[in-house]
C-alpha cells in the first residue's frame, strides 16, 4: 500500500481602530544592528505550501523596503514540541503557524500577539464568522485565519453504479445533499450488491481524527461543551452515537476502521476498498494521483443542519516579537485576498474570506470537485468553533479515541458511552 503524505491540522468581536503602518517607507527603528526589521517564520509544510510561502514573503519583502521574513520550515512532528520549549526560554519565532486546535493554548496564557488593534471592525467581517471565531479567545483576535480544510464525501463512480445507484443524481450542493436517511438507504444498497471484503464506505475519525465523530453531533444540532461544561449527554448525542454506531453495527464500514484504527481512510478508498470515504480536502491532490478510478466529491450528509470538522492553520505573532507593527502588516498581507487566494490555489486547501467562496480560487488539482469543499466549509459554525478550539480538546480528543473505540468495536452501550464522554470533558474544562 503506499503510504499518502499528510500535514495535520484538525480542530469574534474585534475592536475599531486600523493600525497604520509605514509600507513601502520600511519598518521599525533597526535595533543596534537594524535587525527589527528581519523576523523569523516557523511553519512545517508540503513542497508546495513551501514554495507558496516563499513567493509570497518575496512579495511581501519586494512590496516594504527594508522588511525581511526568515522562513524557517521544520517537521511537523517536532513543530510544537519546539516551538513551546523556545517559548519557554525566550527564544520563540517572531511568527509561526498554529492548527486550529493548537492555538487556543497559546492564546489562552498570553502567549500570542494581541491583534484587535491590527483590524477594523469591517476588515474582520472580510472572513467567515466562525473562522475568525476560530482566531479568537475571549472575543480578542491572537492570529488570521490562514486557510482552513474539512471533510466531504468522495464516491468511487464506477462502485456505485455496478450497485445500481444513479451517479447522475448524486448531489452537487448543500441544498440537495443527503439526509442521514436518505445516505443510510444507499449504503445499505451499496452493502447489499458488494463482496464481503469491500464497503459501502469508511469515516477519517482514525487517532487525531477522532473529534470528526462530532460533526455527527453538531449535524444533530447538538453540542460537547458550553464554557466549562459537558453538555454531550443529550438527546442529540444519543441521536448521533446510535447512528455512528450503526456503521459498525450493519457491516457499512471496515470493522477496523474505527478511532484506534491505523489505516487511514484514504488508503481504503484509494485501494477500493470502500466505495465512499469521508475525505479532507487537503488530500486531493494525493488521490487525484493514487486513485484508479473515476471518483468525484459530494456533500456531506446532513440531519437537522449541515456540518463538517474544522481542519487548517492560523499564522500568529508571538506576543515579545520584536516589532510587532510588521509582524501584523505581515499577517495582514497572508490574509489579504491575493494572497490567500494564490496560497490556496497552489496548495488545494480552501480559503477563510467571504470574497474567495464557491469558485473564486483557481485550484491547479482537480477545480471541478474543490467548490464542493469550500462550500461545505460553509457548514462550520461559529459556536462549533468556539468548542474545537477550546483549550480542552486535547484531553477531549483523546476521551473521544477510548469511548468511541468502546462503542464501536467493544459493544458499550450509548448511555455508558455519553456518561464517560461527559465526565472526561467536564475534567478536561476545569
């Protein structure tokens, strides 16, 4: 099987006031050797977000006169193990990037440059609401929201059709996108015309994709968290573990596919061994190549609204960088239209302005499925965002790998399952 490249990241009122900065004219008084003008950049990232970083810091260099952007590019896994020991020490980058889900720890203890004077109201409205809830804490922006990724359902064309189901009438939007009905009567089509050693589908909630299960929940409208306290032990909960449950239950998903499960979804599609998979964007391009077949995307499912789980990065500024005037013209200019469209596009991830929605970027892999994703970014709302980014989720993504293994593939039942799951976000927020 060969193995797909990954790059991780699962997972607010600003006040008036724009920071007028000096453009073209430079930045900063220099320090003893000029050096506040030059800061550093840590970030991991594929070839081509590498090479798209780079363009654009020569842009940005090329634009002010006398700024510098060190970009310093490492693995992921040593990213955040580096960056919190040179916090530690005083050492840390001038700017670095963050997951979503990373950020709300920095941002949480002071650790991250104060934005809000950087933004005016309406330069904050330019990005989605719940994307710049995603960069807030406590109403305050510590970062921009860079680009985001989140998950949509991929078809293997010709699986669906030798089981007799109309890949004309698959659905294009989130207007016709399936009911969790109407995606439960296909898949039990689907398991009814396949051999037993292929799937109707498979779900990416393997290891630290476990908190995808909750965009069952909030397609369920329901919640895991308000402030500092569990509210999953609900009808809405319970709603979205017995359906999820099903999944194991009817033979629709490999039985080891589940949270501890260590091949990922896409392999499984790629190799055809299921027929759909619940798929991020960021790896199209990587099926685009291993896939052998003809396959498209689609929406997610959805029950009493749409949903998805919330993947990406945000670039930040560390609260001691050395001037923070250029730090924020620098993640300004990210930000900004042209570049977030031209970052995206070369990299396949999906935009976080209201202006680069549906068609807007030029995708250079695979642009006919790509509007489908960025629309169902559309799907995130803002309070789930408040919840993913909670400086809890750490312990709560790994509650989420236990109990929903024991509810899978150990046989707990849904109210054990809900109590334990409660229990382990009440601790994780207090």
């Amino acid at each position: 099987m060969k193995l797909i490249k990954r790059t991780l990241g699962i997972v607010g009122v600003v006040t008036a006031g724009t920071l007028v900065l000096s453009g073209c004219a430079g930045f900063g008084g220099g320090g003893s050797e000029g050096d506040e003008q030059s800061l550093t950049f840590t970030t991991w990232g594929s070839e081509a977000e590498e090479v798209s970083f780079q363009e654009l810091i020569d842009q940005f260099e090329a634009e002010n006169e006398g700024a510098e952007i060190k970009l310093n590019v490492v693995p992921y896994d040593q990213m955040f193990s580096n960056i919190d020991a040179q916090l530690s020490s005083g050492n840390a980058p001038d700017l670095f990037r963050a997951d979503y889900g990373n950020l709300g720890v920095y941002s949480s203890q002071g650790q991250l440059l104060d934005l809000s004077d950087a933004f005016s109201d309406d330069e904050a409205s330019e990005f989605t609401p719940a994307m710049w809830e995603a960069v807030s804490y406590d109403g305050v922006p510590y970062g921009v929201p860079h680009q985001t990724d989140v998950s949509a359902l991929l078809v293997n064309i010709p699986m669906l059709t030798e089981a007799g189901i109309d890949v004309a009438s698959l659905p294009t939007s989130q207007d016709d996108a399936w009911t969790w009905e109407e995606f439960a009567s296909v898949a039990g089509q689907l398991r009814a015309a396949l051999p037993a050693d292929e799937y109707p589908f498979v779900y990416n909630w393997q290891l630290n994709g476990a908190p995808r299960w909750l965009s069952w929940l909030f397609q369920a409208d329901g919640t895991f968290l308000d402030g500092d306290t569990a509210t999953i032990d609900s009808a809405e909960g319970a709603r979205a573990l017995d359906f999820t449950k099903s999944f194991f239950e009817k033979n629709w998903v490999p039985p080891t596919s589940s949270t501890k499960g260590t091949v990922y979804a896409d392999a499984l599609f790629t190799e055809g061994t299921a027929a759909m998979a619940f798929i991020g964007s960021f790896l199209v391009p990587d099926i685009d190549q291993l896939a052998g077949f003809e396959w498209t995307a689609i929406p997610m499912p959805k029950d009493e609204r749409g949903a998805t789980d919330l993947g990406g990065n945000a670039l930040v500024a560390t609260k001691d960088t050395k001037n923070p005037e250029l730090a924020a013209e620098f993640l300004k200019f990210m930000v900004s239209a042209d570049a977030m469209a031209l970052f995206c596009g070369n990299t396949n991830e999906l935009p976080t302005r209201i202006d680069l929605e549906g068609d807007a970027v030029e995708f250079k892999v695979r642009p006919d499925v790509m509007p489908v994703f960025v629309d169902q970014a559309a799907t995130i709302e803002a309070e789930d965002v408040k919840q993913l980014t909670s400086p809890a989720m750490a312990a709560v993504n790994t509650a989420l790998q236990d109990q929903l293994e024991a509810a899978f593939i150990g046989g707990q039942s849904t109210a054990e399952t809900l109590e334990n799951l409660s229990a382990a976000i009440e601790e994780a927020a207090n």
